[in-house]
C-alpha cells in the first residue's frame, strides 16, 4: 500500500487533496498543526489517520514522520501543504511576522522533506508535491513574507527535481490562485471582491480542483513530470 503524507490535511485545501489521494487507493496521513477539533472531525468523516506537530520545528517532523513510517509504512508520497499568513505591508512588519511565515511555508520544505528522501532514493520512487502560490509567482502588496517564502518553494522544487530525477523522484509545485478555504474567507469582503473581479473565470477556485490536479501528480502515469510549476488559478495570472 503507498503511503502518503498531507501536511495542513485535515482543513482547506490540504483536506481535499488527502481525500483525493485516499479515493486513489493511498493511505494517507494527514498532519495539523493546532485545531485538535477540525482534526477530529475530519477524521470520524473520512477514516483518514491524523496526526499533530508544528512543520517548522525540524525535531518534531523527524519525530512525526518516524511514527507515520512505523504505523502505516514507508512514506512514498509527500504533499509540503501547510502553510500560514501573515500579512502586512513590509514597512510596518515585524521579524516575528516574516520568522513565522518563512518557518511554515519554507523551512518546512527542509524538515519535511529531509528525513523521507534518503528512503525514496533507496526504494527508487517517490512523489513529492509543494504547494505554492499565485502570490509566489507575481508577489503580492503585503504579503512580502509570504511571497518571499512561496517564491523560495517553487526554487527548491526545480533544484530537488534535478537531484533526484534518475531515482525515480518526481517533485512539482502547484501555485494555486485564490481558493475558497479559511485562509481565504479571513480577506476583508471588499478586497475579496475586487480578487474575484481580476478572475477571469469569475470565481474562487474550488479546494478539489487542486487536489484533482495533486492525486494526478501523485500518480504513476505522471512519470514524466518533474520540477515543474503549475498555475490553476482561474486565469489570473495571465489577466494581470
Ligand atoms: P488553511 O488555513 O485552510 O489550512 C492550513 C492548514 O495548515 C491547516 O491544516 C493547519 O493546521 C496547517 N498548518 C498551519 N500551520 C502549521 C504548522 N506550523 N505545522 C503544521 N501544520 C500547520 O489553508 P489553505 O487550505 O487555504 O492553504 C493550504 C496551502 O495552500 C497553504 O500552503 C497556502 O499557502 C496555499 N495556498 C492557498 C491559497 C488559497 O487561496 N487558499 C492560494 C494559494 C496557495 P490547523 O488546522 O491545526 O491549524
């Protein structure tokens, strides 16, 4: 059975591509970082395992990912999910600001990836996944941190693809643009409206149009694919 690990999957975007990845016939572990409760309940709806630790403190993910190999077994997929905002024009933000974003959404990448590479290399497959950002691609007015972090995902992407192509280790990143979870429900109405009106298609991405998109990525047939960058964004991208 292929196991795959989903950081951030058990609310938003990161939930819909570990329900995606278990109807592909994966086992899947999903991580949280603090709502015990939206952990829980995804759990009784889905049978998904769920387990809880901060992406950004590298103990904890040797720790984690250690007992998600010795519970449901080598880790051959891994989906780099979780991230966080926190946003604010540069010239009012503090370090803590930048320091939490860059940990989540880019330190992660390291200790996350780090201890599951060795054993991909070794078995001679492995997929892994970063979700980055439209804002990654085109930076974002207050969002300097997170841009810069998203950015910096999409440089460890194509580095990781090239070292580990001839080992059967594919590694993408998705930018997606701007999809109805949490995260994006907290943008104030107005800018939210203004958002929608530069999207081509009309409307916020569905959380399950990305994780069609990552259960393809994770597959066999998508072999071929690796260090590349996907926009699914609506069309905004090409619109701005
Ligand atoms: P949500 O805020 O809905 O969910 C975030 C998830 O990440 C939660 O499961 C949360 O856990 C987890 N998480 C947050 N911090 C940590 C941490 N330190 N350690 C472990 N887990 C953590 O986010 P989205 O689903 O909207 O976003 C998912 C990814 O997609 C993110 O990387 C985001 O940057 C990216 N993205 C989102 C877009 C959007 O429009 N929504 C657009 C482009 C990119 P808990 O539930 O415990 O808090």
């Amino acid at each position: 059975m292929t196991v795959a690990v989903v950081t951030g999957g058990t609310r938003g975007i990161g939930a819909a591509i570990a329900k995606g990845l278990q109807a592909a016939g994966l086992t899947v572990a999903a991580t949280y970082h603090g709502n015990v409760e939206k952990a829980e309940a995804f759990k009784a709806e889905t049978g998904i395992h769920v387990y809880k630790w901060d992406v950004g403190d590298e103990a904890a993910c040797v720790e984690g990912l250690g007992k998600v190999a010795a519970e449901l077994g080598p880790i051959s997929v891994l989906i780099n999910n979780a991230g966080i905002t926190r946003d604010g024009m540069f010239h009012k933000m503090s370090f803590t600001q930048w320091r939490e974003v860059l940990a989540t959404n880019l330190d992660s990448m390291f200790t996350m990836t780090r201890p599951v590479i060795d054993g991909m290399r070794e078995r001679g497959h492995g997929r892994i996944i970063n979700i980055s950002s439209i804002n990654g691609q085109k930076g974002q007015m207050g969002q300097a941190n997170y841009s810069a972090a998203k950015a910096g995902v999409i440089g460890f992407t194509k580095a990781l693809a090239q070292e580990n192509a001839r080992k059967g280790i594919t590694v993408n990143a998705i930018c997606p643009g701007y999809i109805d979870t949490e995260m994006v429900q907290a943008v104030p109405e107005k800018v939210l409206e203004s958002i929608i009106a530069g999207i081509p298609v009309g409307r916020l991405g569905k959380a399950e149009e990305i994780a069609a998109l990552c259960a393809y990525l994770a597959s066999d047939a998508a072999g071929f694919m690796t260090g590349a960058v996907l926009t699914i964004n609506g069309g905004q991208y090409i619109a701005n």
